[in-house]
C-alpha cells in the first residue's frame, strides 16, 4: 500500500462544491464547501473546484496520495471525461488531466452517485444486501442499482436515471425533454422552484420541510407532492426489480423522518398485494459522494479494507 497519509476528496454538485482530505482511517483532517458558480459557466465551475482543492492542499505538510473528484452526469471515468452534466454545462471536458496537471499529483474521476454507491457497499448499509437501490436525491437525483449481487450499468453505462422516471406523464418539463419526471417534483432544485413558483419566496429545500412542519400550506403541498413523486418512482422500482432495500442518500436524505417516514407510509400504500421493502436513510447522507470519493482514492493506493470507517460514520434510521 502507498506510504500517503492522506487524500484529498471532492464532490462537485449543482449547489456545492464540498471537498475533504480524508486519511488512511475515513477521518476528515480537513474540509471546505463553496457555492458551485453553474450559472457562470463550465470554466467558472472548474476553476472554483481548482480553488477548493488549491486550498484543501494549502497546509499539508505532506503532499496526498490521490486527488479523486466526482462529478454528476455522464462520466467516462476510464478516459477522465465529464462528458455531458446538464447542471454544471460540462460537455467532454478532460477533468483528470486538468486536476492532474493543476496539483501535480495523481487524480482520478468517478460519477458522483456511482462514488456513493462504493461508499455505501464499503462503509454504509448495503455491504450485506444484494439486491438494493440506493437513491441519491439531492439537487438532482439518480440511484445505483445491484441485482443479485451485481451492479446493474445498462447497456450504455446509464442505468440508474431515477430522476427522469416520469412519475406524471403530462406534467412539468423537464430539462431532459421529457415531462413529469420525478426530478422536478421531488429533487431539492425542483422543491425549491416549485415552493418560489407558489410563495415568490425562494429558500433552500429543507426550509421548504421545516415551514411544512409548521403548517405553512404552500410548503405542505410542494411536500406532499414531492413524497408522492418519490412513493411512485419507488412502487415502479420495486415492481421491476424487486429490491430487498431501499437507501435514501444525498442532502435531502439529512431530512431525516420527515422524509423517511411518509415516504415508508405512501409506499405501504401504493403497494397493497405484497411486502414493500425495507427502506433506510443513509449514515452518509449529504457526504455520500465526497465519502465515495475518499473510498475510491484509497482503494486506488491499494487499501484492501476500509472497515476502521465504520466508526467515522452516524447511526443509520430505518423502517421495517
């Protein structure tokens, strides 16, 4: 195994920009999160992730073995190319080699929801199922998907697009083309355009959860909308797969049983002939990606077994 004490880790999402330096033990020595600049353009976001890292490395005595970025969209992590990221406007840019050439170091690319997927199976809570679907849902939302023990990739590598299952044919359009995916109804970014759409108010997803709490109406129904959107995409995956779990990760996973609870009691609902699965919140939540990142750079320096993090991460929440 590598002599590096440490690695530096980054999640690059449509809201934030999140990276760490993570040592050999799952520890975070170090982290920095800044607001992704999507609206300036794909430059602006490569150079703000240029920042983030610029800085996690600025008071290492010790140069890291690994600089491993995760990125969403379609990602050829073979070539290093974040090939196509309608959040972020990214269209083939050869991130690795820009990482690589900027630090000097060694980097590596990964799909940002493919990473938590590695993070769960490695230190999470799908390390004993076979047959799961693990849901991202944060300002977009994708799945990683295994079947009998096996990562399901699809033909093209796309497998896992939960965000544009369309959960109301005929509704809202999607960036994607298509209409009433469950992306704009149940993703963070589509909570908050949806409440903005109602109130002229725009705040941040889990403030829309909290005023719901308190009885705000507008809240209430872009809530309950969403937790509809997110029972029906399930009842569809349970249908077709027939998953033994269901994981929430991402930034709205953090909602914590505001979330996990109606969503468990809409999908008992929906599903009224047979058992629906289990379904957890995962420890990771938010840090799922950047966790994933971290889990891939040490495999990459040849760690063969990562079972000290477990105590680096919180209690998980289920139902069933």
């Amino acid at each position: 195994m590598s002599a590096a004490r440490t690695v530096v880790a980054v999640d690059v999402g449509g809201t934030t920009i999140k990276g760490a330096v993570v040592d050999r033990d799952g520890a975070f020595v170090r982290e920095v999160a800044r607001p992704t600049p999507a609206a300036d353009g794909p430059d602006a976001v490569v150079a703000e992730l240029l920042g983030v890292i610029a800085e996690l490395l600025s008071d290492q005595a010790d140069a890291p073995g690994v600089v491993s970025v995760v990125v969403p969209g379609a990602v050829d992590a073979e070539a290093g190319r974040a090939e196509f990221s309608a959040n972020l406007g990214f269209r083939g840019v050869p991130l690795r080699q820009i990482v690589a050439t900027a630090t000097g170091l060694p980097a590596l690319l990964e799909h940002d929801v493919r990473a938590a997927g590695v993070a769960e199976r490695s230190v999470g809570v799908t390390a004993a199922a076979d047959n799961y679907l693990l849901a991202v849902i944060g300002t977009g939302i994708a799945a990683v998907i295994q079947a009998d023990g096996v990562r399901v990739g699809g033909a093209s590598g796309a497998a896992g697009e939960l965000g544009h299952i369309p959960v109301w044919p005929g509704g809202e359009q999607c960036s994607c083309g298509q209409r009433g995916c469950l992306e704009r109804y149940a993703a963070a970014a589509g909570i908050v355009r949806r409440y903005a759409d109602r109130t002229g108010s725009r705040v941040p997803a889990r403030a829309v959860i909290t005023r719901a709490s308190r009885g705000d109406r507008d809240a209430i129904a872009v809530w309950e909308e969403a937790i509809e959107a997110l029972a029906l995409a399930f009842t569809t995956c349970t249908m077709l797969l027939d998953p033994e779990l269901i994981v929430l990760a991402g930034g709205l996973s953090e909602a914590g049983d505001a979330l996990l609870t109606p969503v468990v009691e809409r999908l008992d609902a929906l599903i009224s002939w047979r058992q629906p699965p289990a379904v957890k919140l995962s420890p990771l939540g938010g840090r799922a990606g950047l966790v994933g990142a971290a889990v891939l750079a040490w495999q990459a320096l040849g760690a063969a077994s990562l079972a000290g993090w477990r105590s680096q991460i919180g209690t998980v929440q289920s139902h069933r």
